[in-house]
C-alpha cells in the first residue's frame, strides 16, 4: 500500500462565533492543506495522477475557499469543521477500486493543524455506543 499526498495554500477570513480567544474576531489565515489517497499501484506504476489530484481539489476546495469568508460557506469555520468540509467535497471523486482519499490535514498556522480521517473500524466507538 501506499499513501500519495499533495500540498495546497490558501488565503480565507473567518470569526468563530461563541469562542472566547483569538478566532473570536474577523481574521485571515493563510491555510495549509495536505491531502492523502490510498491505494496500490496501477498498470503506471501510480497510486493517482498527481495533476488528477490536484484538479479535483483546485476545482472543489481551492477555488471556492481561496480568498473567501469561510462563515459564508461554512458553519462555525474551526480548523476541524473546516477539514470535515473539504472531505465531503472531494471523496466522492477520489474513491476507487484502486484507491481512495484516506487522510486530510489542515494547518491553520504553521503550528497548528487537524488531521481529519474517517475511521469506518473504530471499535471504540461500536463498543462505547452499544446497549447491553
Ligand atoms: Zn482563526
């Protein structure tokens, strides 16, 4: 298996409402984007095409977002909801017998960033939530 990632940037504005510290204002963040597919090789030798990647997510993300107010398009816009966000917008498109989105990671300042994954074998969660 391997895992094929591809970087991206983008400048938007966003205020988290009922938060109390710096996001409470009006702000930009110039955010980081790394978005990881998972999957074996084709006949190619490739996992994806790197320029496939990168369309579906300039098209989808990039420029929706780039140099927007993110509260326009996004509800309460933390780095999670956020990289919950753009999940839903490209793994539709990236999901194939051969690979499909596996990771996102989102900084929102070089130090600070989510990694959003969506665990279908989380255990801990069946056994937390099953009535006995
Ligand atoms: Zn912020």
């Amino acid at each position: 298996m391997f895992l094929v990632s591809k970087e991206f940037t983008f400048d938007a504005a966003h205020k988290l409402i009922h938060y109390h510290g710096k996001c409470e204002r009006l702000h930009g963040h110039t955010y980081r984007l790394r978005v990881t597919i998972k999957g074996e090789k084709d006949e190619e030798g490739m996992v994806i095409d790197f320029a496939l990647l990168k369309k579906i997510v300039q098209k989808k993300v990039i420029s929706v977002l780039d140099h927007s107010y993110l509260n326009d398009i996004i509800n309460q816009p933390s780095a999670e909801n956020v990289a919950e966000w753009i999940w839903n917008q490209i793994e539709y498109l990236l999901d194939t017998p051969t690979h499909y989105l596996y990771e996102i990671t989102l900084w929102e300042t070089p130090t600070s960033f989510v990694t959003y994954r969506k665990d279908l074998s989380d255990k801990t969660h069946h056994s937390a939530t099953s009535s006995r």
